[in-house]
C-alpha cells in the first residue's frame, strides 16, 4: 500500500509542481503568489518543493521500502507543514503555507504518514 501512495501521491505532486509554473492555471513563476487552480498560492520556491516532493514519491513508490521510507518522512513534513500554516501563513515571507494549504497539507500528510507507520516492513527473499 505504501509503495502505491507514494507513487499516487509522487505523481500527483509532481503534477501540482509543474501546473504551478503555468500563468494559465493560476500559477506563480516569480516569488510573487498565484492562486493555483483558484484553491491553493504557491510561488516558484513553493512550486520547486511540489517537484521534489513529486520527484522522491516516484523514486520512492520503486519499491515497497522506499514506498514506507517516502510515507513515513512526508507524512510527518506534510503535517508540520500544515500546522506550522496555522501560525505563520507565509514562511519567512517567502513560502505561501496559509489558507486552504493547510488542509491539503494535513491531509496528504495524514494519509501518508498513516500508510508509513502501519505498512509491514518488507520481508527479505531467501535463496
């Protein structure tokens, strides 16, 4: 299960990620925010991290181990994230995380970290 959420959620990221460069779709491609989809602002920082987080969910969902390790890691990110959004809306002024990004955040943290913590580890392959 892990390995296919990470893969799901990899896609989905790096989908988000590189959505957010385009003007057309509310996108930022400057430290100015852009009202992604009229849901979420990002900015280009916020859209790179969308990548790279697209990007570890792929290589991560590979195997069932990778699937647990990417789980567990951005589930807890993704929930720190979405609570710090509470306290500080844009990140050092540079990181939109406020409004409705908080609850996709803790969402998709939640998911993650849940699939993460109860996956059985992988069992190893005897010869």
């Amino acid at each position: 299960m892990a390995k296919t959420l990470a893969t799901l959620f990899g896609a989905i990221y790096l989908i988000v990620g590189i959505a957010g460069f385009i003007p057309a779709f509310g996108g930022s491609m400057s430290m100015t925010p852009g009202m992604l989809f009229g849901i979420a602002d990002v900015n280009v920082l916020h859209n790179i991290v969308h990548v790279i987080i697209g990007l570890a969910g792929l290589a991560g969902g590979r195997t069932e181990s990778g699937g647990i390790s990417f789980c567990k890691t951005f589930g807890i990110i993704l929930l720190l994230i979405g609570v710090v959004g509470f306290i500080t809306p844009n990140l050092l002024g540079i990181l939109p995380i406020g409004g409705d990004d908080i609850w996709i955040h803790l969402t998709t943290g939640a998911i993650l970290a849940i699939a993460g913590f109860t996956a059985a580890a992988p069992s190893k392959a005897t010869a």
